[in-house]
C-alpha cells in the first residue's frame, strides 16, 4: 500500500521544495517532539558529504539564520539550509520498522554516490556537495 504524502512548500521564500513526508514519519516526529523539554523551535533538515556520498540527517533546532528556508508541515516547524535545500528535491522521508531496529529513512536517488541516477538523468550531480 502506498502511503501519501506531503509536498512542503517554503511560504518565506516562495520555493517549492517538493520534500515528501509520510504520514507514519510525521506521527514519529510528533512522538519525538512530545518528548523534548522545553519543545525545540523545530526540526532541521541537513545534508552532508560523507565517504559514501550524500547523507540526510534530522536534528532538533532552536536556531534559525537569515539564509534558512523554514516551513510548517502538520504543525511541524522544519528547517534547511541554503547548501541542503536542493538535495531535498524529491526526496521521501518515511520512519521504517526492521526487525528490532528502526528508524528515519530518507529515499532520494539523486542523493546517492551513485553517477548513474536514473530519476533525473545525471543533473543532479550538478547540485552535488563539494
């Protein structure tokens, strides 16, 4: 079954950042937030380049500079900067179950090491992390 999911929009800047999060990732996120005390400002989304290529990781946030694009999902304040923001092209943000494990899962094949992206033909690596 597939599940929906939510297109973000940055209402600030006016750019469409086609970010997708599934209802389950969302429910997670508000889990987590519920949590934390005193409640963070929101959750930033951030890319780096690691040994194996281009990385997505979530963190809380209470900082927001004047070059971040900052938008509401469901409630959720999300954060990214302008060096991550064109990795979130199309890229899924779901939580997922496995065995004993489990956790945040970023789908995004543009994102990969890989130079053989099928999705957008090669013009991702244009946007790649230097």
């Amino acid at each position: 079954m597939m599940q929906k999911v939510i297109r973000a929009k940055s209402n600030e800047k006016m750019e469409v950042l086609n970010l997708n999060i599934t209802p389950l990732a969302l429910d997670k996120i508000h889990e987590f937030l519920e949590q934390r005390q005193p409640l963070p400002l929101g959750i930033r989304i951030f890319v780096y380049q690691d040994l194996n290529g281009i990385s997505h990781s979530l963190s809380f946030t209470d900082e927001v500079s004047s070059s971040d694009t900052v938008f509401d999902i469901d409630g959720i304040t999300f954060v990214t900067d302008a060096h991550s923001a064109p990795f979130l092209a199309n890229m899924i943000l779901d939580f997922m179950t496995v065995g004993e494990s489990s956790g945040f899962v970023f789908q995004n094949d543009c994102a990969s090491a890989s130079r053989s992206c099928l999705n957008c033909k090669g013009a991702c690596h244009a946007r790649r992390v230097q």
